[in-house]
C-alpha cells in the first residue's frame, strides 16, 4: 500500500518526541537553476509534496536560503495545514547573493529575523526542527547556538540542529543546548564524517545525510551497483538509499527530487533489504571508488 512505503524505512525520534519516518524529503531541487528563483513547473513541485506526504513521507527538509524562501513558500502552498505528523525541518545561517553562492551570516538578530520569517512564511507557530544551516566563522559558535537556545525557551522552535560540523563543534554546540540532529556530506561514496556519524549514534542524534545519492562510478556501466542493479531489479539510487538506511538507524536520508516519478521510485527504496553480502560489497567497492 502506498502509505506504507516510507514507513518501511523504520521510525526516529528527533530529540526524543519527535517521530518521523526515517526516509524523508529534501526540498532543494524544488527552487530554479543554483538553488535560486522558482522552479520551472511550479505545479509539479507542488504534486511532489503531496505525493511524498501520501507515500508516508512525514519529514520534510527545507531552508530559507532555497530559493530564497521558494520552498518554504512552495512547503505552505501545498500541504497547509499540515498533517500533525508532518515534522518540517527548516534552516538559517546562510545568505544568498545570487545562483549557486552561498554565504554563512550567524549574527543572533539575523538568526532571530530568520526563524521569525520562516515561521511566517511555513504558516506554522512553532518549528519542529531549526537547524543552524553554517557556522558564521565571524561570529562566536555560544553566541550563534545562544540564540537558537533563545528561540527555543521562547517556544519558537520544538528543537535544534546544526548542518556541517566537526565532533568537537558539535560537543561545543551541546555544552550550550540539546542538539537534536546534525546534517552532513554523507553518501555511499562521500564518508569523510564517518566519526561524527558514530558519535551521533552514541548521542542519539538524528544524522540527516545531504546529497545521499551520490554514486559516482559505482553506478556506471560494471560498476557494482550497476551489476547489483541487474540483478535485484532495483534502481542504483534505491539501492544506495537502501544501504544508507542499513549503515545506521540515527541515519535520515532527505532525497530531493522535483518529479513525481522519481520521488515514487526514491521512496520505494524503504522496501529494499539489503543482504549482508551485498551491504558489506557496497560498502567496500565505495571505499575504492
């Protein structure tokens, strides 16, 4: 059944209350060209966000810098009122200059005017997730953790994550305020934050990988997923999305698309069981790619 899809993928509890399917929906490539402007078929975005939310999809991952404000606004459009399962997890900490430029900005009143517009902008008066999209190197991490704190006490947001970080920033960032997830690199080929991931999962901090369907050489022509591809009838992103969910059960992929077709087939990857051979071979072709 089509509500069952992304229920497959297991539950999380995000900060302990909040709980969420673990295969969600990035927002990203619902934006134009770089991240910027509206998408091409507005439409369609629209039709991702409730088929996601159909599959079973019950967190979805957005920022205020995509677009800017495009997918938030596209979030509202589609799917208020939101269901009460429906954990929507937003960011602040990065401005934008134009296509494809990205610059951190962590100032506490910039911080604070962004949580105040995204709660307008999602038509919501709380966010369940608000996530620091950078750390401004300009501006102390107490300071930009502070006022998330801050928000939080105030009853603005529900809880707090933070978007790439080191252990040690993230261990600063707890010494201030409860951490609920964290949202790095990560993918089959790209594991540089491996120590974080495993120190999330002693914390039992949701760890959100972005651009979790990299596969890069392992999916061309022989390439093993291809070749595992072949042979499960599944496709290489189902299959890379399946091992994410096997690599650790803190893990939240957010695979984005802006086609229904492609959303159908990501979510279908909560389904896949990956045999312990063919876990551990992904695992180590990825290592040698």
């Amino acid at each position: 059944m089509a509500q069952a899809l992304a229920a497959a993928s297991g539950t999380f509890d995000i900060g302990g209350d909040l709980t969420v399917n673990r295969l969600g929906f990035g927002s990203m490539q619902l934006t134009g060209p770089g991240v910027w402007g509206d998408p091409k078929d507005p439409e369609e975005a629209v039709r991702v966000l409730r088929r996601a939310v159909e599959l079973g999809v019950n967190l979805i991952d957005t920022a205020d810098a995509y677009g800017p404000v495009v997918a938030e606004q596209l979030i509202r459009r589609a799917l208020h009122p939101y269901g009460e399962d429906l954990v929507i997890a937003t960011k602040a900490g990065l401005t934008r200059q134009g296509p494809g430029q990205w610059t951190p900005v962590g100032r506490p009143a910039y911080l604070r005017q962004q949580c105040e517009m995204s709660l307008r902008h999602l038509g919501v008066e709380r966010i369940g997730l608000f996530q620091l999209h950078r750390f401004d190197p300009e501006v102390p991490l107490e300071d930009q953790v502070g006022e998330l704190k801050a928000l939080r006490d105030e009853g603005k947001i529900a809880h707090i994550g933070l978007s790439e970080v080191t252990v040690d920033q993230l261990r600063a960032a707890q010494a201030v305020v409860e951490i609920a997830s964290v949202q790095n690199l990560y993918n089959l080929t790209h594991r540089k934050a491996e120590a974080l991931l495993e120190y999330c999962e002693e914390q039992r901090i949701g760890f959100i990988p972005w651009f979790p369907l990299a596969t890069g050489k392992l999916s061309q022509p022989g390439g093993p997923l291809d070749e595992m591809a072949e042979r499960s009838g599944h496709s290489p992103s189902q299959l890379a999305l399946a091992w994410l969910l096997r690599r650790s059960p803190v893990m939240l992929p957010i695979p984005g698309t802006a086609s229904v077709a492609h959303l159908e087939e990501n979510t279908a990857a909560a389904e896949i069981e990956l045999s312990d051979e063919d876990y551990e071979a992904l695992a180590h072709a990825a290592g040698r790619a």
